[in-house]
C-alpha cells in the first residue's frame, strides 16, 4: 500500500502547488479538475523549442515557444507514483515524446517525458521546480539519454549535429532574461536633529 497524506493536509499541499504554479503564470486557470482523490490541470510553459516540419525538402525546424503539458496528481502526491506529467504539445526532442506526434495525427505518442526530476522524485520535490526544469529541458535538449521512439531517435541524431545556441542563432531567437527589478522601497534615513 502506498503511503497517503490525511485528506486535508493533501489538499492543502495540492492548493499550496497549484498557487506556487500560478505565482509562475503557467496554469491554464479553466482546465484545473479537481476529484475526490486527484487534481488534473495543464500547465502552459514558455520556453523556445522546435516543430518538426517534414516536407519534400527535407528536415525543417520550426521555433515553438507554449508548451502544454498535462498533469495528474493523485492522492499518494507528495509522495512517488503521486503525478503524473503527459506532454500534449507537439514538439521535436530527444527527450519528450509528445502526445501530437509531428505529422501523425492518427498515431498519438506517449506525452512521455525524460527528465532526472521526475524519475528521482521524492516527498520534498514540487511542481514549481518541476516545471522550471521542464522549461530548461525545452531549451537543453539532452541527446545523451533520449527516449527510444523514433521521432526522440531522429532528434537525438539532429541535436548531436546542430546546438542550441547555433539553431538560436539561424532562427534569430533571443533568450528573455528575467530583468531583475529595481528595489522600490526608499532607504532614506531621515535623522533629525
């Protein structure tokens, strides 16, 4: 028997998860379904990924920067076996195999996703460093340790010949850095005397 938090520790945990989320503007307020023992929601995340489109000519990548992602969290959340992560967007990567497949809508994919956070999670991990690390997986493609599926298998070949920083650059795509915000409050001291 897996291990359960006390339903309403669960539902707190789960309510303090999906505010962290909307803190990161990635939840698709309207799709959250919340059930007795689950919670079910998608997550859109910005990050700069590439859309395979085959045509006569050949390979051709196309910049894709919304992903969605669904997620299941069960009542064992916190604790492994908890969520459960489906990659709905298409995509083109080593390490996702999209639910969309690249031009086969009649051979849906897995929604599998590879990625160390998910496969070592524990009680402590949560989804707002989990979606972080998606978005960085987006962006870092690891073609090192790809999914065996054929479109994960044509990545890898692609992304061990062509970088990101190269492809950024043909395409012309520049990274959004979080500004970081001037400090509003005034320091000033006044001291009378």
């Amino acid at each position: 028997m897996s291990p359960e938090l006390p339903l309403e520790i669960w539902k707190d945990r789960v309510e303090n998860e999906l505010k962290s989320l909307k803190g990161l503007n990635v939840l698709e307020e309207d799709s959250i379904i919340r059930e007795e023992n689950s919670v079910e929601i998608i997550i859109n995340i910005n990050a700069v990924g590439f859309v395979l489109n085959q045509d006569k000519r050949g390979l051709d990548l196309i910049p894709k920067k919304s992903h969605r992602i669904f997620l299941k969290v069960s009542k064992i959340f916190p604790y492994p076996g908890g969520i459960d992560f489906s990659w709905y967007s298409e995509i083109f990567h080593p390490n996702i195999h999209p639910v969309t497949l690249p031009n086969l809508p009649d051979k849906p994919g897995t929604g599998y996703i590879c990625l160390n956070v998910l496969k070592k999670w524990s009680r402590l991990s949560d989804l707002e460093t989990t979606v972080k690390a998606l978005q960085m997986l987006v962006e870092n493609p690891n073609p090192d340790d790809p999914l065996n599926y054929p479109i994960c298998l044509k990545a890898t070949e692609f992304f061990k010949k062509n970088t990101m920083d190269d492809l950024r650059a043909q395409y012309k795509i520049e990274i959004e850095e979080e500004e970081e915000k001037p400090d509003t409050d005034d320091d000033i001291i006044i001291i009378d005397d």
